[in-house]
C-alpha cells in the first residue's frame, strides 16, 4: 500500500512535529492561547541564533609589543676618617623596569568585556625563571590601545669599599719619615648581591572564560606560556582588574 508521506514542522528547539501532532494539540488551545503559543515559538526561535553566539569566545586580533625596558641606576656614598686613615664607601642598586603595550581590535563590538592578562617574566641568579608581576585589565571596545606597566625590579646591589692610611715606611726616620708619611696605602674590598634579570612578558586574552590569544615577547616564553597554564590561571585569579 503506498503511504503519504507525512509533513513536519520543526519547533523552537529543533524538534520535528508531524503535521497530525500538530492538529491533535491544536483544538485543545484556545485561540489566545494559540497566539500566546505562536509568539512564544517565535521569539525563542530568533533568540536562539544570538544564545549560540554569545556561548561562543569572540576571539580579537592582538598586537603586543614591549614600551619600555630599562634600569635605573641608584648610588650613595659616605666618608669617615680615623686617625691617619679614612674610609669611604659607595653603593650602587639596580632597579629594572619593563611596559607593554597591547592593542586590541575586533569586528564588532565584544559581547562581554575582554580579560587581558599582563604576566612580567624574570630570571633569578640561579638561572630560575620565574613571574614577579602581573597585570589585569578590562576592555569592551572594537579597538582598544592599552599601556600595561610592571613593578620595578630589583636588579642587585655592588657594594664598595676603601681604606686609605698613611704610613710610614719600617726603619726609617726623620726627615725621609716624615716624608713617607704622605704615602698612601689603599685597601679596596666589592662585594656584589645577585639580583634578577628582566626576562620579558607574557600576554593573554580571555574571552567566554577561555585563552584565545597569546603573546609573548620571546619564543621560549610561548613555550613556558603552555606549559604552565595552571600557574598563570592562579596568578590571574589572585590578581585584581585595574581597569
């Protein structure tokens, strides 16, 4: 026996209804509860295109390249005197210093405000690497310029030191003493604390609570980047948005 193919019609959510479905649910509802019906298929049919958009990360393009990378250079000294010596010395302290600035640009306008992560990346004298500052901020616009600025780094500490004393010279005396006496003899002691070196940064981009973009301002921190997700998802949750 050939059999007529049946028609379907498809709901809001994507479920197919036979046309006889359709006729057996119809005269239970009233003509307003009909048009209540309608309106309501409707209206979730068209939202759910947007729904689907907003569960998916909008990713930008992003452009990051390093402001400022620099050391600051600080020094004291100070002087006494004893007897026939004197005694000076002097301090020199390395403070390092380091900006990025991201640019950000999409296509429209985000839907949820874009997370960017500012991680500042150091070695210790021991060759560790290691995270010494970190940065969050904000952004909702299609183009975006942000200066993202780390903490100082302490670079070590060379200390100096110099005894300077007149002396006379053994077995003599009188006037080849006297002078002798104008001779100086200098002892000279460095002693130097290891500070850290300014390795460089890292970059990221959250967008719908997931990484979409990464920068780095070396190749080895894009490694060091993916391998240490964890750490720097807890770093940027202990960090707070400054923008």
């Amino acid at each position: 026996m050939h059999q007529n193919p049946q028609r379907y019609h498809r709901g809001a959510v994507g479920v197919l209804f036979s046309k006889r479905t359709m006729s057996a649910i119809a005269p239970r509802l009233s003509g307003r509860a009909s048009m209540f019906a309608a309106y309501w298929i409707l209206a979730v049919t068209l939202a759910l295109p947007t729904l689907a958009r907003a569960q998916q990360p909008q990713v930008p393009s992003v452009h990051a390249v390093s402001l400022q990378r620099s050391a600051s250079v600080a020094r004291s000294s100070t002087a006494r005197y004893v007897g026939q010596a004197s005694y000076t010395s002097s301090t020199k302290s390395t403070n390092r210093m380091a900006a990025v600035k991201v640019t950000l640009r999409s296509f429209q306008k985000p839907i949820a405000p874009y997370e960017v992560q500012c991680f500042f990346v150091a070695k210790d004298y021991a060759k560790m690497r290691y995270v010494f500052d970190a940065k969050k901020v904000h952004s909702s616009a299609t183009f975006d310029e942000i200066n993202i600025f780390g903490k100082g780094l302490d670079g070590g500490t060379q200390n100096f030191e110099q005894e300077t004393t007149h002396a006379t010279l053994p077995g003599q005396s009188g006037a080849s003493a006297q002078l002798n006496r104008n001779r100086l003899e200098t002892r000279q002691l460095t002693t130097v604390r290891s500070g850290s070196s300014l390795e460089g940064w890292i970059v990221r981009v959250i967008s719908g609570g997931k990484v979409v973009r990464t920068e780095t301002s070396l190749q080895e921190l894009k490694g060091f980047a993916e391998q240490e997700v964890v750490m720097l998802d807890e770093i940027a949750k202990g960090t707070p948005v400054t923008r």
